[in-house]
C-alpha cells in the first residue's frame, strides 16, 4: 500500500484495499465515488477494473471521479443492482463494503458465480458482521483473514473470504469476531471488546425480565461476553474456530 493514491483512503477502505490481489481485476459493488478502484489501478494492484452503483447520482459521481483521474480505459462502470449487470469472467476480486451485513449476504446469494474456488471476497460490513460471517460459513465460503480498522471514533473490520463448497456451522464466539483474535493491531483487541461490552448490556436488559426465557437468555449472552473478553484478554481462541 505505497501508491501514490491511497492517502485518498481512510482506514477503513485501505483494509479492504489490502486484500485486493496483485494483478487481479476487481469490481467494487457500491462504488459511491470509486476512489476505491481507482487507487488500485492507478497504484499497480488491477490492471482493470468495474465499480456498480444501483443509484443513478452515486454511478455518475463515480464516473467523474474515474475520467477526473484518466481511468474510462480501465475501469468499466454498470449502474444495477448488486452484480446483475457484471459479466462472471470480468473479475477476481469482488468488493462489496461499506453497506449492512444482511445486504451483502443478498448480494452474494444472487451471484451463483461467485462460488469458484479461484474468486476473492473482500468484504466490509457496516453492520451485522456476526449474521453475515453465519451466512458465510453456510454457503460455503470460508473466512481467510480479517482486519480491524478505525475511522472517526467508529471500528471497523474487513474480511477476505474465499469459496471452499464446505458448509459449515459456526459459534457464536466466531459469529461475533470472526478471525479478529489473529490480527495484532490495537483495533482487533478494540473490535473484541466491544463486542463483549454489546453482549453484557444486552445481558443484563434481560436479566431484568421476569421472564424465565430472557433469563436463559441473560446467561447466554453473559457467557458470550465473558468468552469475548477471555479472548481479547490472550484466552485459548481454538475452541472457537471452524
């Protein structure tokens, strides 16, 4: 990441930028303003690239940007929903960030394509990161690296995700930070435990209840926030993983 376009990229955009192959084409789904593609190309990374947008304005804000900056040669635009418009052969890596965990998990399911082996996911969730790594694992895909990043006072975290067939069930520790416990960075232990703090709030609202089912309940998320916070703390992370 020493090109000379990424200082046009904020934390969390450069985590997804990381995960981009080296000679890979990309497409970015959501593109907004396509700075996104546009650093990989003009960096090196992609020698083409494609960025989609469903919305009108967002695609046209993209297409400035991408003539702005030289680039109609080597970054195709579709305006469409998701991937609908975009050729299976046309890219390697596909990028889908900064929209909800649920969207993303549509997105994949309406692109049969992306199940090959030789494709890459980089992924970045703006929310419910624990449903969509469950989707993930029960689709087939599997969870090869993570990254937690910072932007204006916000956590972030980035996945690259690749097609393996093998579907699988997850825990509930794995749902909530996923491969986070192998990322070193202040922000990966920052990601865990808050997550963990998420779980005892919630644990505690219930334990309120005089509901003997949210008490259950109660215990269940106690024990996910003391596992959360086990691991941020060095704990055994193993047992948790797929």
């Amino acid at each position: 990441m020493t090109g000379s376009e990424t200082g046009t990229l904020d934390a969390r955009l450069l985590s997804v930028y990381s995960f981009i192959r080296h000679g890979s084409t990309a497409v970015d789904v959501g593109s907004d303003h396509a700075r996104l593609v546009c650093a990989l190309v003009e960096d090196g990374v992609c020698p083409f690239a494609s960025a989609t947008d469903i919305n009108f304005l967002p695609l046209e804000n993209a297409r400035a940007e991408i003539s702005r900056r030289g680039l109609q040669s080597k970054i195709k635009t579709y305006l469409c929903d998701g991937l609908a418009q975009v050729p299976p052969n046309s890219a390697d890596d596909i990028i889908i960030a900064g929209m909800g965990g649920e969207l993303i998990c549509k997105i994949i399911s309406g692109a049969s394509w992306l199940c090959d082996k030789n494709k890459r996911l980089a992924l970045q969730p703006m929310t419910k990161a624990d449903r969509l790594r469950t989707f993930l694992y029960q689709s087939g895909f599997e969870i090869l690296k993570e990254r937690a990043s910072q932007t204006d006072g916000r956590l972030y975290t980035a996945l690259s995700v690749a097609y393996t067939g093998k579907k699988r069930t997850i825990t509930p520790v794995f749902a909530k930070i996923g491969m986070l416990p192998l990322d070193p960075s202040p922000e990966a232990s920052a990601y865990i435990r808050e997550q963990a703090h998420v779980a005892q709030k919630i644990s505690l609202g219930l334990a309120l209840s005089s509901s003997d089912t949210d008490k259950l309940q109660s215990l269940w998320f106690k024990k996910l926030s003391d596992d959360l916070i086990s691991i941020a703390n060095g704990g055994d992370y193993c047992d948790f993983r797929p």
